[in-house]
C-alpha cells in the first residue's frame, strides 16, 4: 500500500481539499475555503499546511471567530446546503467564541466544519496559557463546550485518528437528514505529529445529493388524507429549497389548487406573486395565511421544524380534526405533533405525492378563498410598505420597502435577530429562493453582516443587502472590514432606533414597563456612519425616508461595502397580521398592565394544542 508521510494537520488539509459535490451535472469543491484566525494552538500546525494549500483550499482572514463562523454557515445556506466552509481557531477565548455559531448552525441543520485548537494530548506542558482545567477529569477541555451544538465531535488525540474521524464529521455534514455542524477538536502537538497516511485516503471524493424516497405504507397513508382533505394547505420550509423543490412545489401546488405559506426558511420557496403563496406563516405570519391555517383540516408541512413560530406556540392550526402530514428527510422532525410522517426527500416526496393523487384536487370554494385572501393581503402589503407621508421618524416597514423596491425581486437580503426578521417575513417580496437569507432558527443578533459577508462569497454575482438594527450592529460589526479586504461588496442598511426597540415592544406587551432596552437622552449619539467608515467602507447617513433612494444608488455604484444609516421609531411595528406567541407572563401581576396581560395568557394557551 502506498503511503505519504505528512503532518495532522496536513493530511488534514489535503483531505478536504479533494472533496467535491456534484450539483446537476456540474462538479465543484465541496469546501468554499477555510476561514481562519491563527493563535497558539493552529498557528504551527494548520497554519502551515492551510498556506501550502494555497488556491485548492483557500484561506480567509476574519476579524472575529463568532463572526467567521456566521459567515462561513451562511455560505452554506445560500448553496442550499451543497458546498461548505470550515473555521480554524486558537484554543481558549478564541474556539469558544465559535460555539454560538455551532448553536446557530445546529438549530439551523446547517453543515460547516469547526476545528478549534485543543490543548497537547501529551499534557506535557499542562496547564498551557487559556487552558481550562477541570478538577476532577483532565480529558476535559474548553473544547468540550462544542458537544451539545455538535452533530458529530471528536478530539483528535492520535493523528492516524482522522483516517476514521474525517470521513464520518463529511457523511454527517453531506447527510440530508443529520446535516449540521462537525467539530474536530485539534490538540497542538498532534496538529504536527507525522504519520504514513495511505495514499488512497486523499483520492478525489464527489458527493452528490441523496434523495430518499417515501415508505410506500406511509405514502399511501398521506394520499388518503389528501383525498380527504376539503380545507387543505401547505407549509413549505427550508428543507423545500435545500432539496431544489421549488418548481415541483410550485407546479403541485398550482395544479391541486393547494394554498402554501412559508415559515421563514422557507420564504422565497414560491415566488411572492406566484397564484398559491399565501405568504409568511405564524407569529411573524400574513393575514392571508394564518386565515387559512386557522380553518385547515389537512395541512402538508414540508422540510419544516414546525417550530412556535411557525405554529403560533402550537395555537394557530385550529381545526378539531386537524390531519397534519410532515414531509421531511429526518425522521426526528417528520413524527413531531403527532404527526402523519412521511419520511422522504422533500422534491422526491412532493412528486410520489403527485403521482399518486390522480384527479384529485382542492375544492375550488377553498382555492377561491385562498386566492381573495391574498389579494387582501397584498394590498395591505402595499399600504405598510408606501413612504411616509409624515415627517416622524419612518417605521422599519417602510423603509425595508424602499429597500424592496430599490432592490429588485432577485437580490438577496439578509437579516437575523429582533424586529427586522417578522417585517421581512410579512413583508419582502422575495422573487426566487435565495433572494430571502434570514436567520430565525437561532435569532441571532450579531449574525447579518458576517452572514452576509457569507452569502456574498456564495453568490458573487447578486447584489446583497444586509439590513440591521443599531442592537445588531453594535453586537458584530467587524466582518465589514473582512467584506472590504475580500472586495465582496455589501450594501447595509442600518436602522438605528436607538436600542433593542423589539423587545422593549415586547416587554410593555407581557404588562411589563420599558425597562433596559432603549438608550436614554444621556447616552452618546453613535456616528455610525463615521465607524463603518473607519473600517474601510463608504458610509453616510440619510436625514429621512425620501433621501433613501438616492442613498442606495450611491452605494450601488460604489465599488466597495457602503453602509446607509436611518433613523427609525422603535415604537412601531406591523399589527396587521401575525398570531399569538407563548412568552411567559407572570403569575403574581402587579399592576393594571401586568394583570390585563397575564389574563390575555391564560385565554390564549386555553388554545394550544398538545400532542408529541
């Protein structure tokens, strides 16, 4: 058997660097390139071998490691899941800042590959700088911290441990239904400890997409409920794009008259005026669709966790005899809330389905409804979304419309955590399925414009619009000048409402006063134009809502990432729509507010539905 004598870390390297994924007939890498912050613990041993890599595993220099990782899981997100990244770090503070990432990537059932440094498996020099020492077992380390928010872990403590670990972190990455992050925790001397790898381990490897099909019991099972089925609907999730099901989604629906609504990964799953989208689902949901959620008797979830919000806390779909079927690759997802699961790939799913329903379609009285709803709903859509006629301070919808509408249908917007994601969900017209990137699994604050540094890498060619919160940005804002040395070009839109203003909306609904969340007259006024722009990028700040076009035109034309600042009124949000969320209010209320809310909770609960 022929050998090559290499480093870990370089076996390592050369290992992932020979990974490809076939999409339709094209073969790419597999891995994008490697993000990586170097310190004492990859700095002697990854550090050499990622540069020896050179352009067949490409190396990029963040600003931060949560931050590297958000871009690196979005990167992934954007290829739906086919092509990924992995991130190298120190060990101490700088693997630990990873692990929110791994949290956002495991929620998510986003693949990215984390290999913190580790501490020396010889333990000769223990304990090392930033080491954590565990009292009572010394296998532990601060690496450990990643188990919970991994799919697969390992520590590599022999470095002929990577010829088994290796391939199984890919098949988990690779795996429709386990797809999440793998982390290899990476001591320092083991990093460059040689070995006689067999040759054959680093042979070229093309992965191509899995598509399980149904159970033909559990296939049969769902098409009689269909049949039956006089108020059906569908829920399309994320697993609806990372599956290409769009057109099949679309042409199923639209032949069997079958109103669908999106949860937010699942947004953009149908184009916005496509007859059947119904619009967003749940909390953060349109009038149009929750309407109908609320009289289902049969509802098709497909690649969906069906989470709360989507749900409306597990009170939106309120008919008694409600028949859910949860159409899903994993089988942990597809038996949740009692269930009909149909275990499948979601386009291979869609298509069973199809050929077996004959004739069969929704009755038209329902299609109808459906079809006036979104009318309705549309027009609404309109009217939150117009420019101000005042001249207070603009609402995130509006200016998120004026966004919209500059942007166009097929460019991408990102966002993540507070008010902006249930504004976007109600409101942006999405043209395509990537032209929606918003991370909600996790709700994130600090993800967008690292996420959007990822989701640019990914798709060059499209213009991205990040849209974030002065909270957000405040959090996380070092990636702009990671975008502006990697010349991936980003236009931001900061809203800045002085403050986290979506949970102090949140805080006075639950009966309780504004407390902590918004900046009073004595803290500074942050230039924050002026800080993007000492980060490399171009930046201004707009005195209102009608100077934001102009604004934006600017930032096309600049060559490099431009950040637009408005102001904002934390005190609004859209009404219209939307469903009830279960946040626990107290149960000794003090005070008219508080006692009036806790009242409104009990009512509201008295509507979950309980179940698995």
């Amino acid at each position: 058997m022929a050998t090559v004598r290499l480093t870990m870390a370089e076996a390592l390297v050369r290992y992932l660097a020979a990974q490809a994924v076939q999409v339709d007939r094209r073969v790419m890498p597999l891995f994008g390139g490697v993000f990586a912050i170097f310190g004492h613990g990859n700095v002697a041993g990854m550090g050499p071998a990622l540069r020896a890599a050179g352009a067949r595993l490409p190396t990029f220099r963040a600003h931060n490691e949560q931050a590297m990782a958000h871009a690196a899981i979005a990167y992934a997100k954007t290829h739906a899941r086919r092509r990924m990244m992995a991130c190298t770090t120190s060990i101490g503070p700088g693997a630990t800042n990873m692990v929110t990432a791994a949290a956002l990537a495991h929620v998510n059932r986003l693949p990215v590959l984390l290999l913190p440094g580790d501490v020396f498996a010889d333990r000769r020099p223990d304990p090392v700088l930033q080491q954590i020492e565990n009292f009572g077992d010394p296998t532990i380390s601060a690496n450990d911290c990643f188990r919970p928010v991994s799919r697969y872990w390992d520590r590599i403590t022999r470095p002929e441990q990577i010829l088994t670990s290796l391939p199984a972190a890919l098949r988990v990455l690779t795996d429709p239904a386990e797809c999440g992050p793998a982390t290899l925790a990476l001591p320092q001397d083991v990093q460059t400890e040689s070995y006689d790898y067999p040759a054959d381990f680093f042979r070229p490897r093309i992965h191509r997409l899995r598509r399980p099909a149904p159970d033909a019991g559990d296939l049969a099972a769902a098409v009689t409920a269909l049949k039956a089925a006089r108020k059906p609907m569908i829920v399309a999730g994320g697993g609806v794009k990372y599956s290409f099901a769009e057109d099949v989604l679309a042409g199923f629906a639209g032949r069997r008259g079958i109103p669908v609504a999106e949860t937010q990964a699942g947004k953009g799953s149908l184009a916005w005026n496509h007859p059947a989208n119904v619009g967003s689902i749940g909390v953060t949901g349109s009038s149009a669709a929750n309407a109908l959620a609320a009289q289902a008797d049969t509802v098709l979830a497909v690649g969906t966790r069906m989470g709360d919000f989507a749900t409306g806390s597990r009170a939106l779909f309120a008919h008694r005899h409600l028949t859910l079927i949860q159409l899903n690759v994993a089988a942990f997802d597809a038996a949740k809330h009692g269930a009909l699961g149909l275990v499948a790939d979601a386009k291979t799913g869609i298509e069973a389905l199809e050929a077996k329903l004959g004739r069969w379609h929704a009755p038209a009285a329902w299609t109808g409804r459906a079809a006036r709803l979104i009318r309705g709903w549309q027009r609404t859509v309109d009217r939150l979304v117009a420019p101000a006629k005042t001249n207070g301070l603009p609402s995130d919808a509006q200016v998120l419309g004026a966004v919209n509408r500059f942007a166009g249908r097929r460019n991408m917007v990102v966002c993540a955590a507070g008010g902006l994601p249930g504004e976007l969900h109600k409101l942006w017209r999405a043209g395509d399925s990537t032209a929606y990137h918003v991370e909600y699994g996790y709700s994130c604050m600090g993800y967008e414009i690292a996420g959007g540094l990822g989701a640019k890498l990914a798709a060059p060619r499209r213009e991205v619009y990040v849209l974030v919160g002065d909270g957000s940005y405040l959090m996380m804002n070092s990636e702009i000048a990671t975008s502006v040395a990697l010349g991936a070009k980003l236009m931001i839109v900061m809203l800045d409402n002085r403050g986290f203003g979506c949970i102090n909306r949140l805080q006075q609904a639950c009966g309780g006063a504004p407390f902590n969340n918004l900046l009073d007259t004595a803290a500074p006024q942050i230039d924050f134009a002026a800080h993007a722009r000492s980060l490399g990028a171009g930046a201004e700040k707009v005195a209102s809502l009608a100077d934001l076009p102009e604004a934006l035109a600017r930032a096309r034309r600049a060559r490099r990432t431009y950040v637009v600042v408005i102001d904002t009124d934390p005190a609004i949000s859209t009404g219209e729509g939307g469903a009830w969320w279960d946040v626990a209010v107290s149960a000794t209320p003090r005070g008219r507010a508080a006692k009036a809310a806790r009242a409104a909770y009990l009512r509201a609960r008295r509507r979950q539905q309980l179940g698995a």
